[in-house]
C-alpha cells in the first residue's frame, strides 16, 4: 500500500518523514526535503480570476482531485502494482468541509476504482484549503469575466471539445471554457479559441504535481479526467453564484463521441492499459451521484453519448458550421512524442474514419500513413486490433460493450450505447477498406 498524506502548507508538514508515506503539500511550491511533494500551485490564483468567491464544497472537490492526481502521478505503476497493473493507494486529505465529503467516500471510492484500475483508501479529516478570499480576488488583475456565461464546456483542443463548444455557440449559449493548460495543449487551445464563433470567458488550470525523492513518476495519466471534471465543477460554482441560486443547476458539458467515451476493449486481450474510463457513462454517473449528494449545483452533460465522431462532424457541416478547422484539432494520444499527430493509434484511426464519413478534407499531418502503418510489424496492433473487432457480430459487440464497465439500466439509454459502438467500429472498417486494409 502506497500512503500519502496532504497538508494545508509546508508549515504542517510533520517533523519527521515515515517510511513508506509521502507527504504533499496543496497549493503551494514544492518542499526541498525527501519524500514530499506538492501540487496545484497555482490553482488558487487561477480561481480567483473568476472574480467571484466559489462554494467551499466544490473547492473541496478540487483538493480532492489534486491529492488523486498527485497519487496517481507519484505512484509508479510499474514499481509498486504486485501485477504491474493495479496499485494500491491511500490518500488523508484535510478539507474544508470533512462532514460533507464522509457519506460520498464510498461512491468516490467505486469510481476511482473503476476510473484508473487501482484500488483506493480515502480519509478526510478538517483543517483544509479554503477558495480564495475576498482579498485575494480583488489583488487579481486580470479577471476570466463570466459574467455573460449560461454554461461550462471543457476545451481541450482536441476535435471533439470543438465540435462541442461550436455547437453550444451556435444555439446562442456561452459557456465558459474550461482547460489543462499543458505546453503542448495549450497552443492548440490558443489557435482554435478564436475561431469558435464569439470570444467566450475561458479559464485555464493545471495541476503540475511535484515531488522531491521517491523514485519515478507514471505517466498514465488514468485520473486526468477527475481533475478536469472538478476544475469544470469549480467554474460552474462560481456561474451559479453570479447568476444567483434561484437559476439552478449549472450545466457542465463533457463533449466526446459515444464510441470512444465507451472505450470497449476491442479483443479480449486488449483491456487494463488500452481501456481508458475518462468519460465512460458509468463513471460520469458515479461523479454525478458525489456531485448530487453533497449539494452542488453541477449537472455532467455528454449530448454527443450515442454519436460517432463522423456523426457529430457531418451535423456540424449540414448545419453549415465551418469545418475547415477541424484539421487543426489534435486527438493522437502520442503527439507530444514528436510533435506530430502518428496516424495509426486508436484515438488517430476514429479521427481518419471520422473525415472520411463526413466526407470532409483531412489536412491534418500524420507520421504514417495508414498503409505504411499496417506493413510496420513494429506499429499496427491497433489497426489489427480494429480490423478483428470489426469482424464481430452484434451479439459480441454488445458483449463486449458491457464488458467496458456497468451500462446504464434504462433501455433507451443502453442501446444507445450499444448501437454507437457498432456504427463506430463500422466506421473505422469503412475508412480502412477504402484504404486497402483486408478485413
């Protein structure tokens, strides 16, 4: 078991360090001293941009997300998992408003669980972080200005957030754009915001988990979406206290195509490293129920659930939104490697059919072309992997849909999703017969 305890600042942080535990510090600069870390050092100043005094309840949710991040991060899988897969972790988190946060333990637990594969212990205990005060807002010069906002959408620079945040444009919403604002990311989120239709209030965040001694990080990244979703959650607290109480729930969008939200292992080898839950329903669900119950005023929305990505983009040309800056999205997850999107990785694979369904030019530059990549031994597993899954039929499908993670019960909803999984696959097999590819 991999144990860490989270502290309010370096002033906490106990006298002498335990064998076995790390000691982290919220928002704050990293300590020097061996075994400790930090993270989210500049979160408190991102969110007093937003002008307004957030609910200490969703500033609970944040903190909460950081000490997971930080875990996830400073954990290395490959070090401390028995099965090189799943890890053990225990996390102590100090919180504003511990009373609040005891009852969902349990739900948060099952979603984490099923969120990074690990299996987690969380305890809270008071004396936590607190939003920024009054004082600290009014220090903060340049401001996120959310006056105008109706919405949150989280913006990632990748095509699906596009097609979303356009989307909400179109019908005359103003969401706030909400961000990681990682190097990479970022200039992709930089070039594409000014082309969404109006200038939009866009607040930016990242966690930037630090540690000193203690061996290497990992770089899964399994838990990214929590700190997204609370980020989301944080700014849709302070659009509710702009707007006053009596407006209701906030919506915070989660815009990804229902296939790859999915995320069903295409053969039965393919599961722990190649099945991603990020925004699979059943874990968007269980942050719903944590969100419900300890009151905030969050509704998740995915309105793009039971469509392809090559629907969603052929709805964004017959509605005549612009679609030549679909090319200047990013959706490879190996990108940053070489600073080119490859061309052959799953997430590249739905992007390339998801074009050729709609019929749209791919500018977009790739390392491989499709057919170099399945003569390469070396790099076409995923494009193998495709091919074999397309082959199924739709008894397997739906199996192998469920076998992603518990589907929701009601009817509509679960074909839904079974049917966005098999239009999804025959997407992929359309675009790679037109390609050569023998299926």
């Amino acid at each position: 078991m991999s144990k860490l305890v989270f502290h309010l600042d370096k002033i906490t942080l106990p006298a002498i360090t335990e064998d076995g535990r790390l000691d982290v510090v919220f928002y704050g600069p990293r300590p020097m001293r061996q075994a400790t870390g930090s993270v989210g050092n500049q979160l408190p100043s991102a969110i007093a941009g937003l002008g307004v005094r957030v609910d200490e309840r969703a500033f609970d949710f944040l903190s909460i997300a950081m000490a997971v991040i930080a875990a996830d991060t400073f954990v290395d899988r490959g070090r401390c998992a028995a099965n090189g897969w799943s890890r053990k972790i225990e996390i102590d988190i100090p919180l504003a408003q511990p009373a609040v946060w005891a009852p969902v333990l349990p739900i948060l637990k099952r979603a984490l669980d099923f969120l990074s594969g690990d299996q987690w212990a969380i305890s809270v205990r008071s004396g936590g972080p607190r939003p920024p005060s009054q004082a600290a807002i009014l220090r903060k010069r340049k401001a996120v200005g959310i006056g105008s906002a109706d919405c949150v959408s989280l913006f990632s620079g990748g095509l699906d957030s596009l097609l979303g945040v356009s989307k909400l444009v179109a019908s005359g919403r103003t969401p706030v754009l909400v961000s990681h604002s990682y190097r990479g990311d970022k200039s992709y989120q930089r070039k594409l915001a000014p082309q969404l239709g109006k200038q939009l209030p866009w607040f930016e965040a990242n966690a930037h988990p630090a540690k000193t001694g203690g061996g290497p990080n990992d770089t899964s990244m399994r838990t990214r979406s929590l700190g997204f979703l609370a980020y989301g959650a944080v700014v849709a607290s302070a659009v509710a206290s702009k707007r006053g109480a009596s407006k209701g729930t906030v919506d915070l969008f989660v815009p990804e195509n229902g296939f790859i939200a999915l995320n069903a292992p295409l053969t039965r080898r393919r599961v722990g490293s190649h099945s991603t839950r990020t925004t699979h329903p059943h874990f968007l669900s269980l942050i719903q129920d944590v969100l419900d119950v300890v009151g905030l005023p969050v509704r998740l929305a995915n309105e793009f659930r039971h469509q392809t990505k090559g629907e969603m983009m052929d709805d964004a040309a017959r509605a005549g939104r612009p679609t030549a800056i679909f090319s200047g999205t990013v959706s490879c997850g190996k990108w940053k490697r070489k600073n080119t999107q490859c061309g052959y990785c799953v997430p590249c694979l739905i992007r390339r059919a998801a074009f050729f369904r709609a019929g749209i030019d791919d500018q977009t530059r790739y390392r491989y072309d499709v057919i170099s990549a399945w003569k390469d031994l070396e790099i076409r597993d995923d494009l193998l992997a495709m091919v074999l899954a397309s082959r199924e039929g739709a008894e397997n499908l739906k199996a192998r849909a469920i076998a992603s993670g518990p589907l929701p019960l009601q009817i509509g909803e679960r074909d839904g999703w079974f049917g966005v999984q098999e239009r999804g696959l025959a997407e992929v097999r359309n675009y790679l017969r037109s390609k050569g590819i023998p299926d």
